[in-house]
C-alpha cells in the first residue's frame, strides 16, 4: 500500500494560541493507519508547543518546519540551524518558491539544507516548479507546485499533476513519493489524491482552517 501524505504548510500564519487550537481539532481526528502520514508546518515560534501536545498525547502526527539553515549553529543571526530543529522538527519543507522569490534562495543554498537535515535526521521535503528543478541526493519526498497554482485558487490539473510526478519518478527513482501542491481545497483534492502517479498533497491556505484540512485527511485515509 503506497503511503498518502498530507501536508499542512502555514506558511506566516498562526499564533501559538490559534496553532494549539487547530491541533486540538485535528489531532484526536486522525486515523491511525501508517500509510497515511499527516503532517504540520507552523512557524518556527510555534513549532515546540504543537510538538509537546503531539507527543503527550500520542496523536499520529509528524511535525515540520518551513525551512531551516543552510549553516551549521555559529554566528548566522535569525537563523534555525538543523541541530536546533532536531527533536522538534520531523521534517522540513525545503526550496519552497515563496523563498526563492522573496529570499533569493538558490539551488545550491537548497542542497546545502538538504544535507544539514539528512546529518540531523530531518527528512527533507523538496518544492520543485516543474519536472527539471534539480533535487539533491538523498531527498526521497518531492512537492510539485507550479508557482502559476500557489495561493491564486488555480490548481493544476490532476492529469498534468500525475504525469509531471510520473517524470521525476523516471528522473529520481520510482521509489521517490511525489506530492502535488498548489490552491489545493478540501473539494478539489480527490482526483490528486487519486492519481497513481501521487503521494499526497501539500497544502497552504486551505490547511488554516482545520475541518477542511480534515476534511482532505478523510478523503485521504478512503481512497
Ligand atoms: P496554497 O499553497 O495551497 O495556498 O496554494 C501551497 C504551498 O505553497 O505549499
């Protein structure tokens, strides 16, 4: 049975107070089967309480960070370096368009965090724009989010979302889980979570609100 993951990425969103609120929500909602891997993003102020109400209370869900350094701990101020994040980050959304954009983030800078998660056993999860974004060795979970579909209400076809994940398959190895992301809803989401070819969903605005997220995880957990 292939594992479906579903991906919260809050992006700058969420108080503390609003990011235990939802956990509140939708950890005692999860279903426990292994092959469904649901997983939050908050912002890094908030990754340690949502992280200690997971763990107290058993719920089956896997915490990430947005991003973190691409040095090691050292003189990089406003910087979350790997070894900080470890222990309370299980995974880390790495080379996300919003910050090659905004943050002149490049390839070589996304490598470079790759290998400080591996050396901190973080499992990278790697954006790519389309089919031929490099991704670093190492990396076994890719998100396909065409910058055109992020946050415009535009998602890309299912059909087009599968056939790109198909080619990075080819590119990476069949074993690499590819996700689809980009203006994904809780009444889009079925035929991405549906198509052979794709691991699961990563979601932005549409994962604020957490009945639609769980709305998305029960699809996700029936399919
Ligand atoms: P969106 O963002 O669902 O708001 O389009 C997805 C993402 O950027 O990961």
């Amino acid at each position: 049975m292939k594992n479906i993951w579903v991906i919260a990425n809050w992006k700058s969103n969420e108080t503390i107070a609003e990011a235990l609120e939802w956990i509140s929500t939708v950890g005692p909602k999860l279903p426990k089967a292994p092959s469904i891997k649901v997983v939050v993003c908050p912002t890094f102020t908030a990754l340690e309480e949502v992280k200690k109400e997971v763990v107290v209370n058993h719920w089956p869900l896997w915490v990430g960070a947005q991003d973190l350094s691409p040095f090691g701990e050292g003189p990089y101020t406003g910087e979350e370096p790997a070894p900080i994040l470890k222990g309370l980050a299980d995974l880390a959304i790495l080379g996300h368009s919003e910050r090659r954009k905004n943050f002149a983030e490049t390839d070589e800078m996304v490598a470079e965090k790759v290998r400080r998660a591996l050396e901190s056993r973080i499992k990278p999860l790697v954006c790519v724009q389309d089919e031929n974004t490099p991704v670093p060795v190492g990396v076994d979970l890719v998100a396909y989010e065409p910058v055109f579909a992020i946050g415009t209400g535009h998602p890309d076809s299912a059909e087009n979302a599968n056939q790109i994940a198909l080619n990075l398959k080819k590119r990476l190895g069949g074993e690499t889980e590819i996700l689809y992301g980009g203006s994904v809803t809780s009444e889009n989401a079925k035929p991405f979570l549906q198509a052979e070819g794709l691991n699961g969903l990563l979601v932005g605005g549409d994962s604020l609100n957490a009945d639609d997220f769980l709305k998305i995880v029960e699809m996700a957990a029936v399919i």
